[in-house]
C-alpha cells in the first residue's frame, strides 16, 4: 500500500500560480503511476493529469494544457502540480492518486488505486 498527502493549496487570485505537492510512503513510489483529480463543488471529481512511473510520459485535461504541469521527483517521493494562469474555474478540491494499473483508461477514477485526502485551491476573479 501507498499513503499519499497533497499540500499547497490556498487562495489565490486569477491568474496567479500555486504549485501543488502529494507525499508519498509505504511502498516503492515507483512501483506507481501519478494522478491528480479535481472536484469541483457539486460536481463529480475529473480527471487534470498523470504521470508515469518514470516521469518520462505525461497526459493532460485539455481544460489544463498548457497551464499546468505535472512532475515527480522519484527521489523524494513525491510528486507535484504547478498551476499557473490559474483561472476561476480552477476552484476545486485537489486530489493525488496513485495506480498499478495501464495507462489505457487514464481519466478514470476507476483506474486509480489509492488516493489522498484532498486540498483545497480557491482562484478568486
């Protein structure tokens, strides 16, 4: 089993960055391919990005492209998510996850095994 805990979120104002973290222990952090999901208040939690297992292949939300981007650092166990000309529709909960499993159905919540607690990134207009 992994355990995994984000930090950085916060307010901030649009266009502004953050740049979120997800430690990770238990298991080898490499033994996991990376996600971060986001929900939205009354909305269900979507897929923003994942990351391979050596950091070499990243996908993206086309909603995120070009704004965010995903990376680890395998050596720290932990990955991250720098957000930049955040936007108020950015205004989510923050979710890491990790998974085993192949990257065909990536954007799925289904495809992850593992998750964190969540943290909140409020992007006021």
């Amino acid at each position: 089993q992994v355990q995994l805990v984000e930090s950085g979120g916060g307010l901030v104002q649009a266009g502004g960055s953050l740049r979120l973290s997800c430690a990770a222990s238990g298991r080898t952090f490499t033994t996991y391919a990376m996600g971060w999901f986001r929900q939205a208040p009354g909305k269900e939690r979507v897929f923003v990005a994942r990351i391979s297992r050596s950091g070499l292949t990243t996908y993206y939300a086309d909603s995120v492209k070009g704004r965010f981007t995903i990376s680890r650092d395998n050596a720290k166990n932990t990955m991250y998510l720098q957000m930049n000309s955040l936007k108020p529709e950015d205004t989510a909960v923050y979710y890491c996850a990790a998974t085993t499993a192949s990257p065909s159905s990536y954007y799925s919540n289904q495809n992850y095994d593992y998750w964190g607690q969540g943290t909140q990134v409020t992007v006021s207009s």
